[in-house]
C-alpha cells in the first residue's frame, strides 16, 4: 500500500490542462463565497474558502514543472489535509457549514 501512495502522491505534475480546472475551480469558490457575502449570508459559507484553498493547493501541484515531483507531493499532502480537515468540521462542527439558526 505505501508504493502505491508513494506512487500516486508523488508522481510528475500533470500539466496545465489539470491545473487550470483546478484553479478555475478555487476561483469558482472563492466567488461563491464573495456573492454570498455580498447577500449578507456569509456566515453559512465559510466553507467554501478551505474548499477554495483545497483546489488552489490542488492547482498548484500541478502546474509545477515536473522535475519537481516532491514538491509537488508535498502540495497535493498538504490539499489532502485541508479538505480532510473540513470534513472532519463537518462531522464535529457542522454549525461551520450550516450556521448559527
């Protein structure tokens, strides 16, 4: 199991055409997050700033160059977390993504 996510963790970068999506799809959140503050309901959307990191990290990784393979590794690590970490908020603190009633 390790040499598999060693493989699939820290593989080459997969280019531009991945990392564009991703990062298109970090904007997407981040102005999902700004309408909602502009409507006033920005209590409820906080998540959608860690789902905006998560694919901006996501994003990064893949528009490394590709001798950059450990690099980009430890971005995709760091991604992994942060949206591992939001859906432990969801379990544990689900006031975070439906807000305060």
């Amino acid at each position: 199991m390790p040499s598999t996510l060693t493989r699939v963790l820290f593989r080459k970068p997969s280019g531009r055409p991945h990392a564009v999506v991703m990062l298109s799809g970090s904007l997407l959140f981040l102005g999902l997050y700004v309408y909602a503050g502009v409507l006033g309901d920005s209590s409820s959307s906080s998540w959608l700033v860690v789902m905006a990191v998560g694919t901006g990290l996501s994003g990064i990784a893949e528009s490394l160059p590709t001798d950059r393979r450990r690099t980009a590794g430890i971005v995709r690590v760091t991604a992994i977390l942060v949206l591992i970490g939001l859906l432990a908020t969801i379990v544990f603190v689900p006031e975070f993504i439906v807000g305060e009633r």
